[in-house]
C-alpha cells in the first residue's frame, strides 16, 4: 500500500470498508476495499470467492474492474483496488424528488440484465443484488461487491439468510437454502422497481413481514409452488389465501412493456421467472435494440441474433456470411447490368475434323453456363445434369433437389467460351498429328476418342 494514498472514505459494511485512495505510480484515483478479517496466508487469499470471480468476470463493460490485491503477509491484512465510480444506484435515488426519464432506466436495466446474463453464463451468481451493490458512472453501469457469490454448479443447501432482505426472493425465505441463480433476477426486478419509484418494492421488517408483502402484491403462490418448497422445509406451512393487489400504481415513468417486464422478474415460482438472456430479448428494450443497431457497420464480424419473440434484434453479435454472400452477389450483378453483354462476335471455327462420339458411350457433361440473351440479361448457373448413364450418386441427387440459380457476370460467359474453342482447336491437332504416323502403335492411339 505504499504505492497509494489514502484520500477518504467512501463506505462501509460488515465485511469491509471502502476507501478512496491516490496512486502515486499513475496520478489515478481508485476505490480500496479493505477486508476486516485477517488472512493467514496467500493460498487463502486466492481461495477468496470474491477474487476469483472477479479475474474470472474480468473485463467486462458492466462488471466493476479489479486492478490490483494488496495483501500484507505480516499484518494479515487485504485489501482489493478496484476502479472508482461516481456512485451507487442507492446513492442516486436517495432524497431525489424528480424521477428519472424512462429512457434512463431502460439503460440502466439493460445494462444490469446484460451484467447478470454475464456472471450467470460464467457460472456465476451474486446472492447480493441491491441498488448499494449497483455502482454507475454517468450512464454506464457496473455490478460490484462479489463477497457473496457463490458457484451455479455448487450442491445446494446454500445459505439461507445471504441476500438483503427486501431483495430476497421467496425461495430464500421458505427454504432451508434450496434456491439457485433465480434469485438475482427477483433482486433485479425490486431494484428496477426502486429507481422508478424512489421506494423498496418489499420493504419487510423481519422474515414473515417480507413474505406478507409479498404476498399483498403479486398474491398467495399456487399449490405446486408451495408443494416444491415445502419438500425442501422441515417446518410445514399454510398461507392464507390472498390475491394480490399488484404492484403500487406510483410509476408514471414506466410504459405496459415495463410493468411485464418486471412481473415477470417477481414471478413467484422461479422456474417461471424469466432469465437474464431472456430479460435482454423483452419487447421493453426495443429501443435499446434500435440504438444498438446503428453501430453495425463498425463491426462487420458481428452477426444480429433475432429475439424469440420475433421483435427488433439484439444489436450485439455477428453478421450472418448469407448475408455477406447476398452483398457480394447483388454488387456483381448491378456491374454486369449496366456494362451490358461484350460487344463483338468470336469467329466460328471449323471443327470437321472432330471424331463423332457415339451416343451412351460415356456420360456427356452438359454445358453450366447458357449463351447471353439480346437483352443483355447475364447468363444463369444451372445445376449440372448427367446424361447416358443410369448410375446418380447421393451428391447428385441431393444436388438436384437443392437447385439454385446464380447470376454470374457476362464476362464469365466469354472466357468460358474461349477456352472451350481453344481445347477443341487442341484436340483437332492431335488427332491430326496422330493420323500423319503409320505405325501400329499409333494407329491404335488414334482410335481413342479425343472429342471435348
């Protein structure tokens, strides 16, 4: 830590605390934060769920960067560099009075849907998703704090009480830790709620509290809902029945695409709760779409992924090489119309002294391409076909059922032309050369057939 200057604190929590410190090496600022308990050596340090899932997460544009781990052997100290923000999503809401435009908090969803989408696919879920954990920088936002992230793959029970209690979800509350990555998306959904309104969704004061408000919202979970959690609970129970008054009409700043969007965030059973990479294909970011989409031709390796629901497209991934193929095809085409068939006749030749080939013998190649129309129209592939013999191979039948036509420049059709021209002159000449020998031997070599 000699390398950074303490300048003042930011926060603190039960874990650590948050400080924001100078480095002197690059005149930047950074965010400390010093973990409370002591460590013994640096096997356990690198064993720390929060380290690992950050190296493993990093880089990303949503997830907070770590630089750099201090650990003091000595003084069992660590602490983590990490890069600083502006501030949190709590610190953005706090003692606000004018609402956030919509346009703004679409952004921002799209970008925490887009970070748990990450850390989920990574294997990865956080356990701790609540608007302090939610740090932002003008209009880029970044998930922080992984202190209580735990492995998809790890064998449930997890632990029970892990999350804030306003932003945890009912799997947490009536289980004995049986939930998994579900419930970031449940957090998400109360944090979407919150920087709408400017008030927690679930503000509960103890754990029946909080499953009474949910319940006062979004109703009593059916009896298969239940009937899943309680085979994961040693105490029965039994709610009374209520049907929920749905969510407070408080968000004039929230469109009907928002309001589906986060009932299906809160859904009760997490297996109907949507997913991450189902939350960023909503109708509700399609104007996230639109914007994204203006930026394609910066990325000509990226290709659009249509969304389920067969709305906008996700403006992110890679263009189809169909597509390219089209481009290319349609540029050549637009060429050949509009320089028109070549001009001038090629000669006729003679070709009397061709040997006749009798029909059936072999199997004659037809010709692929056809003779330039007086439209100037450009000729036509066709697919090939094979005539006088009885015998169609699996490629030439699946060829023939695939046909397709492509449209080729007329230039092509001329070299095509010549070369055939050429090769019969060739053969001429030989057989004429042949024929000039008296010897047996020649007199059989001139018996095969050199016809084109």
């Amino acid at each position: 830590m000699n390398n950074y200057k303490p300048v003042g604190k930011i926060g603190e929590g039960t874990f650590s605390d948050v400080l924001k410190i100078l480095s002197l090496r690059d005149g930047k600022y950074y965010a400390c934060k010093h973990m409370k308990q002591h460590f013994e050596s640096l096997e356990q340090v690198n064993n720390l769920r929060e380290i690992q899932a950050l190296r493993r997460l990093s880089p990303h544009p949503n997830i907070l960067t770590l630089h750099e781990v201090v650990f003091d052997k000595k003084a069992g100290s660590l602490s983590l560099i990490c890069e600083l923000l502006d501030m949190n999503i709590y610190q953005l809401i706090k003692g606000r009075k004018k609402p956030l435009s919509e346009k703004k908090i679409k952004n921002y969803m799209y970008q925490l849907c887009k970070s748990l989408d990450y850390i989920h696919r990574n294997g990865i879920f956080h356990r701790d998703v609540k608007p302090e954990n939610i740090l932002i920088k003008r209009n880029t936002l970044k998930l922080g704090d992984f202190g209580s992230c735990r492995s998809i793959y790890s064998k449930q029970p997890h632990t029970e009480y892990i999350s804030t209690r306003w932003y945890r979800a009912p799997e947490c509350l009536l289980t004995n830790g049986y939930y998994n990555y579900k419930i970031d998306i449940w957090s998400a959904g109360c944090v979407f709620y919150e920087i709408t309104s400017f008030q927690p969704l679930f503000p509960g004061s103890n754990e029946l509290d909080q499953i009474s408000k949910i319940h006062d919202i979004i109703g009593t979970p059916a009896n298969e809902t239940l009937h899943k959690f309680k085979q994961s609970r040693f105490v029965s129970f039994d709610f009374p029945f209520k049907k929920g008054k749905g969510i407070p009409p408080l968000m004039w700043n929230l469109s009907p695409k928002g309001y589906s969007l986060l009932y299906a965030m809160i859904t009760y059973d997490p297996d109907e709760r949507i997913a991450a990479h189902q939350a960023l294909q909503h109708p509700y970011f399609q104007d996230v779409w639109a914007a994204g989409t203006q930026d394609l031709p910066k990325h000509k390796k990226l290709r659009l992924l249509g969304n389920t629901a067969g709305k906008v497209p996700l403006h992110w991934w890679q263009i189809s090489k169909e597509s390219q193929r089209q481009r290319s095809l349609s540029k050549v085409q637009e060429n050949a119309k509009q320089r028109g068939p070549p001009g001038g006749k090629l000669p006729k030749l003679n070709a009397s002294g061709l040997a006749k080939v009798t029909p059936q013998s072999t199997p004659v190649l037809h010709s692929v391409c056809q003779t330039p129309k007086e439209t100037g129209d450009t000729p036509v592939l066709q697919s090939v076909r094979f005539i006088g013999s009885d015998i169609k191979s699996e490629k030439q039948k699946a060829l023939k059922s695939s046909r397709k036509h492509f449209h080729l420049p007329a230039e092509w059709n001329v070299i095509y032309k010549i070369r055939k021209k050429l090769f019969i002159k060739s053969c001429i000449y030989t057989r004429r050369l042949l024929s000039s020998f008296q010897t047996s031997s020649v007199k059989l070599y001139a018996e095969i057939d050199l016809s084109p």
